[in-house]
C-alpha cells in the first residue's frame, strides 16, 4: 500500500511544504487566470507578501456564485490544452463547467489511486464501478483512472439494474464496489428476493460516494448500520469529494474521518465571516487546489459544513483528517425554532421500519419561513404510521414535519430523474 512520504511527516513539515505551493499557486494564477487577476487587484492583494497558510486570510474566498457568473474567466490554458470538459452535479444550485487538461488527468489519477491506496486496495482487486462514467461526471472517470494507475482491473457497470450488477458480480468475481451505498441496499434487496446468496459473494469492500455513512464521533449512521447488518462481509470506507477541488478524502482501515492529501490541495475551515475557526470545531470547508493547470482554485468556500481531526493516525499518515459532512451551508433549514440539515432527517427516515423510500421537500410558507414535506413511499398510508413517524422526529428532534404518503414507484422516479447522476433525496424549493 503507498503512502507518500509528505504524508508521514511533522504537521510542522506538511505546513512547510504546503506554503511552498500556495507559492506556486498564487504566481500561476496571477500570471494566467483573469478572474483571481481582477480578485488580487480589486482587493489591493500583493501576493508577494502571502508567504504562510495563516496569511490567506487576507484573501476574500471564492463562492459557488463567482464561478457560474464568470465560469470561463477562472480557466487558466487555451483551448486547444482542454481534454476533458466536466460540470457539478448541480445539487446545490445550476451544474458549474469545469476543464481539464492532460496535466490534471494525471493528477486526478493520482488522486483516485491515493484513495484506493487509503482503503488498502491493491492491484489484485477488481473493481465493480457503479456510478456512471459518462454525463458530465468527474467521480466516474477519476474511479477508473485511479484503477488504472493502481494497475488493477475494472468493470464499467454503471448505476441503477440490479440484475446487471449482480450478473457482473457472479460473472466477474470482483472484490470492490464503488457505489451510492443506498443503491448497495437495493442491490441487498434484490439478492434476496431473488434467491442471490450475497453472503458468498466476491465482495469484500465498498467504496462509497455520496450518502454518509457515519455520524459526525465516526459511529455508523442509520445507512451504515443498515449495510453493515446486512452485508456484513463487506467493509465500508467512506469518501468526500467534489468536482471543484478535483480531491477526494477517503477514509483508511480505521474509519476516522477521510485522510487529507497536502501535496493536492490546501485546506481551510471558515466560519460565516470568512475567519478560521477554532482547531477542531466545525466550519465550511474551504479549498485552495495545487496542481491544477485547467482551472485551479484559491480559497473555494465549498458549501459543506465538517469538522477537521488533527491527531495522527494509526495507519501512519499524520495528516489533517475531514469528519463527515454535518450539512450544506445553503441547505440549512430554520423549522419551528429549530436548526436542521438534512442528514439529520434522512438518518431518521432510514431508521423507520415500513418505508420504503422517500424525498424530503423543502418550501417557503405564507409567512416566509420554512416549511418541511416529506414524501414517503411505504405500503402503509395509516393515520396511526403516520403518527408513528411524526413521533420518531419529536423523539430525536422535537419537531414533526408533514408527510405525505405516495407509492414507492412514484418516489422513485422522483429519485431518479432521467439526467441525474446520483440518486435526489432533496429537492428544495425555497
């Protein structure tokens, strides 16, 4: 299994060298990009005088809403250097364009095989990828050239059929899945109305992407919990990415938190006026990329709100560990008094025996604050079930919001709309 050596070395030492890029980073984007060139100027910044990662604080960060209204503006090559043209999968807002270069392929290849060597996969695994590699997406592609560069095999299955997966798994024998582990429930689901005996399966790791899989002291949420009973002859590592910081964060045997790569990317944790929060406490996760050429990013206030670990790990690396995602910024609701995200909800919905799935809505009232639908899928559309949910979200979280009992068919075309890469828990309409 390969482990850097930046990474093994002084938290003294990775600070060190991380400044050493930040260098770099500021002078190249100085040099070619015309947004950061207008940021620097527009902000009386002197990059020269930006020697130390505490003095990025004196860099407004870069929002979501920079990108979508001056998009091309951030790119760094000409045309003619662009291979590879990928967007965000748009959950929090219009899907962003980002480009690629033949530079970032390969940095986006080594990233991926880092987080393969992080769940101690080796070359003689098969990987069974079931997220989609086309629309756009960035994961799919960054799964298979990490695959690549780890020199192990893998099968393009894509997401959704269950049929397909398993007659891949029976005819493959591969040994990890990389999946939306809600989907790896409905592939438990079919195994066993179909007589599939997935005990005896190939299986043996899951690399997940997208839902969370642990509470914030790295417990198993409700869905972990859920895999785990289920298939428990599978390990789970949770991962974190995101299309912007071209990174990913993937959680070792240990399973505290996904592990940082400081020679790919810097990162910081803000609170709402942009200062740096205490070690340790929760904040927005803030990025700044390192060796990105197409369109690298100084200070992107990502939206998600996480904590940062900072004590070594067993496994060797003595790097910065990201904790699971507690929300997104923008998704936060106010409800009756009370602060919620929506992980919160979904780990309740996933506790409730008789759903069978559902989408959570968010919507604005008459009064203009926040208001809560869930809509749920389950064969039972009782008063009494009914009562029986509303009382599970008083128990955990002293309010109730309002369900509406639909078919589970209809919730999950609502769950999969026909150009979604990932499957919809939320849609929010406030």
């Amino acid at each position: 299994m390969f482990t850097p050596e930046i990474e093994t070395r002084s938290p003294e030492e990775i600070k060190a060298f991380q400044e050493k890029e930040l260098r770099k980073l500021l002078q190249y984007l100085n040099a070619r990009s015309p947004f950061y060139q207008r940021h620097f100027q527009k902000n009386k910044i002197d990059i020269n005088k930006i020697k130390t990662l505490d003095d990025l604080k004196l860099i407004p960060p870069t929002r979501k809403q920079d990108i979508q209204e001056y998009d091309t503006d951030f790119i760094c090559v000409p045309k003619n250097k662009i291979i590879d043209y990928v967007t965000t999968s748009g959950t929090s807002g219009n899907p962003v364009q980002y480009v690629m270069t033949d530079d970032d392929l390969d940095r986006l290849a080594y990233n991926e095989y880092l987080g393969f060597c992080c769940a101690g996969c080796t070359s003689n695994d098969v990987f069974q990828l079931m997220t989609t590699i086309d629309r756009r997406f960035m994961a799919g592609l960054a799964y298979f050239l990490g695959s690549r560069r780890l020199k192990s095999a893998m099968i393009r299955v894509g997401n959704g059929i269950p049929e397909l997966q398993w007659d891949t798994i029976n005819r493959f024998s591969p040994t990890v899945l990389i999946a939306v582990p809600s989907f790896i429930l409905t592939v438990i689901d079919y195994a066993e109305k179909n007589g599939i005996n997935h005990h005896k399966s190939s299986i043996r790791k899951a690399i997940c992407i997208g839902d969370a899989l642990r509470n914030t002291d790295f417990t198993f949420n409700t869905l972990g919990k859920k895999i785990n009973e289920r298939w428990p002859e599978i390990k789970c590592y949770s991962t974190y990415a995101s299309t912007e910081m071209a990174t990913c964060f993937t959680e070792c045997d240990y399973g505290i938190g996904g592990h940082h790569h400081p020679e790919l990317i810097i990162v910081e944790f803000l609170d709402e006026k942009d200062n740096p929060v205490n070690k340790g406490e929760a904040g927005e996760l803030t990025i700044s990329t390192l060796k990105v050429e197409g369109m690298p990013l100084l200070r992107f206030k990502t939206g998600d709100i996480c904590q940062g670990h900072y004590e070594p790990c067993k496994c060797g690396r003595n790097t910065m560990r990201v904790g699971p995602v507690i929300g997104r910024k923008n998704q936060m609701i106010k409800y009756k008094g009370t602060t919620l995200y929506p992980p919160a909800l979904y780990d309740i919905l996933d506790n409730i025996e008789g759903i069978t799935n559902y989408i959570v809505e968010l919507y604005t009232n008459k009064i203009g604050t926040d208001e809560i639908l869930i809509r749920v899928g389950a064969d039972n559309h009782s008063e009494s079930f009914e009562k029986a949910i509303k009382d599970h979200f008083r128990a955990k979280l002293r309010v109730a919001p309002a369900i509406s009992f639909e078919s589970a068919d209809y919730i999950n075309k609502l769950q999969y709309p026909s150009m979604s890469r990932k499957p919809v828990k939320l849609i929010d309409r406030r």
